[in-house]
C-alpha cells in the first residue's frame, strides 16, 4: 500500500476519487489504506504534490 | 444524534446545502453532515462562477460573497495570442470569482432557514445494510459512532465521494477523465483584474493555468494536469512553480495559501441513482470538462434531487425508478454540454504550441458575437479546415 508523507499532503481527496478500487478514506486528518489496494501506482503519480510513495506495507 | 431522518445528505459542499434545502423546504426531515469542523474551508477551488448559471440553482446573489466581479475570460496561447470573451458574447458564462467559504456557508445558512439538521466534524463511515436493502447510514459525529436510518440518501460528497460506490453506483473514471490540480492565492503581483485568464499549451499539458482575480493584486493562481499525462507525484506543482517563475509580474509574489484537488473531466456517467440513493454536484461527476466549472452544476442536481427527494417521501417510493425524474432533470439541463465538451476537451488536450498560437490568434482576429463551441469551430473550419478534421463530429 501507498506511503503517505503526512507533512506533504494537503488532504485534498484527489487520490481518494481517483483510486479505481475505492482502497483510500480520508477522515479529514490523514489517508487510510485498506486491503482492496492493488499497488497500481495511480495515487502516488497523480497526487499533485508528491505526498505519496508508492510500496509500503 | 437523532436516529431517524427522511433525508440524510452527505457532504455541506455547494451541492449538498442546496439538495438539503430543497429536501426541508420540500416537506422532508432532512439532515446535513460535514466531515470538517467548519464548512466552507479550507477552500479547494479558483472561486470562478458565472453569473447566469446561478439562476440555474435559485441562488440569491449575496455581495458579501463576491470578491470581484469580472468583464470576462481572456484565452492566452503559448506564443501570447489573447482571444477575449466578454461576458456579453459569452452568453453570460463569466462573472464572479467569490468567496467559496461564505458562500458555501451562506448556501448551508438557508438550508438550516428551509429547516434542515446540520451537523459538522460528522463523516459518513458506510452504508448500513438490512437483508442487502439500504436503510442508513453509519456515523462517526466527534468521536463517536452512531447508525442513523433514512429512506434517502443524497452523496453530494464531492471529487473523492465514496456514497456511490458504497452504494453500488459506478463512478470510477478513467485517468485520461481526471485533472490533478495544484492552485496558490497569491498576492502583490500585477494582473488585470478585470478578467480571468486561462493559459494554455506545454505550461500546462492536457490542461490550463488560471489566474483568478481577487481584488487588484491577488489572485487564484492554479493548474491542472491531465493524469494520463503526469509521470510523477507533485509534477502538478514543479509546473505551476516553474510557470510563475517566469512572470515578470509575479516576481514578488507573497503567497497566501495553497491547496490541491481533483477535478472529473468525463462524459457524464451513465447513471448517478439507485434504490435509496441520489448523487450530485462532483461526486455525480458533473464537472464541465472544458472550463473545469462544477459550482452552478453541484447547486443545479442539488436542487434537483432535493426536490425529487421531498417528492420520493410524500410519494413513500424511493426507488431507482422513481428517481428518474432526477435524472432527466439534470440532464435536460447540462447533459449535452458536458458532453460535447468533453469531446472537445479530448481534442484540445492533444494540441501543439503552435496550433494554439494559430488557433487563439485566429479567434482573437475574427472576434465573435456568439461564442460557444460550436462557433468557435466554425470560425476555425473556415480559416484551417485541416485542424477541424478531426473536430469534424462535433459541429
Ligand atoms: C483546484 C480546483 C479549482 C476549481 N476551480 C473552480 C472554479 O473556479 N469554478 C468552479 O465552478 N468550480 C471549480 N472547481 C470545482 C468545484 O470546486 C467543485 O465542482 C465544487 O466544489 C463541487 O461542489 P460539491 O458540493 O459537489 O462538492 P464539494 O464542494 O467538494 O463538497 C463536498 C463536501 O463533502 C464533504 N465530505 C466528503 N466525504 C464526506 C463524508 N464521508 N462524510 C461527510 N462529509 C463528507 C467534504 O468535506 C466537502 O465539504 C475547482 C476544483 C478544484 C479542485
Ligand atoms: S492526492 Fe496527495 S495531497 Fe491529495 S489527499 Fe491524496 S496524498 Fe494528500
Ligand atoms: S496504488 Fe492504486 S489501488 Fe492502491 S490505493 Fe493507490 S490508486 Fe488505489
């Protein structure tokens, strides 16, 4: 699952709309990840400001 | 926390304020949720909003929210060819850039006048299921969780809604349908407050570059990239960056804030209702993929499924069936645009620098009394018939 770097992210939800496998919340303060993720890459190349890594665990 | 509402909508954006208004003033118990502490902010938006299409939604103009008001849009190519749309000619498509947070708040303010709840720093965590059968939702309000049933649901939960997909409504888009857009309020810079501006080419591949204006020396300065085209996280804002570097007017910029976002640029879903559940504004995917607009399209379905959802509760029938009238009222009203702009759209994002100068300097030539789409490919068929080709299926 993606990495996100909590004090680049905006919070914007642009990764959350996007993910085809609906695998992001955002609860307001942070991005959760849950197992439908299938490491297709889309959220960490789109996000506008680089907050995200792609590959953690 | 009540445990039973006829009406819950999801998201205190504009098109869920309008929706709830609609639904209360329409007879419905209605509640409104927003996951954030305060509606209105942080404000992800270039605030642009045409006047004309406020009617649209029965939004009365409030001058408390309007930061500016503008004579009209100004196209720039690459090689600095400007083509002007005054509002006049535009056909009333320009107008205001705002205040997004009064004005949401002003539009969350007259659904709580029709007599809707509210209830901020309160997020929808899921649909709640009977025997596979919507019958609310599932709550958390600070800190605490709570299941709420109602017989309607409206998902006006914007670009990232998950309503529609929890609810089984397909709103996944392509990456190609998507701008990821990174925009900063910028102050002591030179612009012409008077118009908002739209810059277009390699500054910002299978998008634009906005400058919004404020008031005399600030503005919404933002882009969007295709997401098709972008390799890498943060190219959003190496390119905005890089661009506002290179104006001469922007060189002692103080920056005030910034903020990301995603906007939709497809051709409008096939369908945004089921049993239970009625989607508007950006989580039905309604944004205009030419211009990016999605305020008056969010108060416009708002109102149309608030309406439709005080009717579906005095009528007892909340199912897919009866909500077509949601459907064929917001279509009647947008569907054929958006749709025409998104083919338009799909053409433009593949234009080179120099068939921008071409093409921007030709309408700037020319000038238009009446300018839409399909003027302005008529306008370019007679000069270079070569270019429309491939527009060929839209006029
Ligand atoms: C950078 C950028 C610039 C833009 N510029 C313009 C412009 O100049 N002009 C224009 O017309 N449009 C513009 N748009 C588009 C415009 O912002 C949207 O179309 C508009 O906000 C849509 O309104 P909405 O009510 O559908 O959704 P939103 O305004 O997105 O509201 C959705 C609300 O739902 C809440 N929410 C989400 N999930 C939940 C949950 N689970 N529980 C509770 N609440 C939830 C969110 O917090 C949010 O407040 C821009 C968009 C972006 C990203
Ligand atoms: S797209 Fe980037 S900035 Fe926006 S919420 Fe996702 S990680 Fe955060
Ligand atoms: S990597 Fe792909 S599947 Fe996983 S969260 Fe990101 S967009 Fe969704």
């Amino acid at each position: 699952m993606p990495v996100e770097n909590v004090n680049k992210c905006l919070h914007c939800g642009l990764c959350v709309g996007s993910c085809p496998n609906n695998a992001i919340f955002l609860n307001e303060v942070r991005l959760e990840f849950n197992e439908d993720c299938t490491e297709c890459g889309l959220c960490s190349r789109i996000c506008p400001v680089g907050a995200l890594t792609p590959g953690g665990k | 926390m009540q445990k039973e509402y006829d009406v819950i909508v999801v998201g205190a954006g504009p098109g869920g304020s309008t929706a709830a208004r609609f639904a209360a003033m329409g007879g419905a118990k209605t509640l409104l949720i927003e996951k954030r502490q305060e509606i209105g902010t942080h404000v992800r938006c270039g605030e642009g909003l045409a006047k004309g299409l406020l009617d649209m939604a029965e939004i009365p103009v409030d001058r408390n929210w309007i930061a500016c008001e503008v004579d009209g849009a100004r196209i720039i190519s690459p090689g600095g060819m400007k083509f002007e749309v005054d509002e006049a000619k535009a056909g009333n498509e320009t107008g205001y850039v705002i205040e997004r947070d009064l004005f949401d708040r002003a539009l969350a303010k007259l659904a709580g006048e029709a007599g809707a709840d509210i209830k901020v720093k309160t997020s929808a965590l899921g649909i709640w299921k009977e025997n596979g059968k919507i019958v609310g939702l599932h709550l958390i309000s600070n800190g605490e969780k709570h299941d709420v049933r109602c017989k309607i649901i409206i998902g006006a939960d914007g670009y990232e809604s998950q309503v529609g997909r929890w609810a089984g409504i397909d709103t996944t888009i392509a990456d190609s349908d998507i701008m990821t857009c990174v925009q900063y309020r910028l102050t002591n810079i030179q612009i012409d407050s008077k118009y908002t501006e739209f810059y277009a080419g390699s500054c910002a591949p299978g998008g634009y570059i906005w400058v919004f204006p404020k008031n005399e020396n600030t503005a919404n300065v933002g882009i969007g990239l295709g997401a098709h085209i972008v390799k890498h996280g943060g190219e959003p804002k190496e390119y905005l960056d890089r661009w506002i570097a290179k104006q001469p007017g922007m060189k002692n910029a103080v920056q005030l804030d910034m903020v990301a976002g995603g906007c939709s640029i497809n051709a409008p879903l096939d369908s945004v209702v089921c049993d239970h559940v009625m989607l508007v504004g950006d989580a039905a995917r309604m944004i205009d993929p030419m211009t990016g607009g999605g305020i008056a399209h969010a108060c416009m379905s708002g109102m149309q499924a608030g309406k439709v959802a005080a009717d579906a509760i005095k009528a007892k029938d909340y199912s897919k069936q009866f909500f077509q009238t949601y459907e064929k009222a917001w279509r009647g009203k947008i569907e054929e645009k958006l749709f025409r702009n998104w083919m338009a759209t799909e053409k433009v994002q593949k234009l080179s620098d120099e068939t921008f100068d071409k093409l921007i300097g030709l309408l700037a030539e020319v000038g238009m009394e009446n300018i839409s789409v399909f003027n302005i490919l008529k306008a370019i068929k007679d000069r270079y018939p070569e270019l429309v080709k491939e527009f060929e299926d839209l006029l």
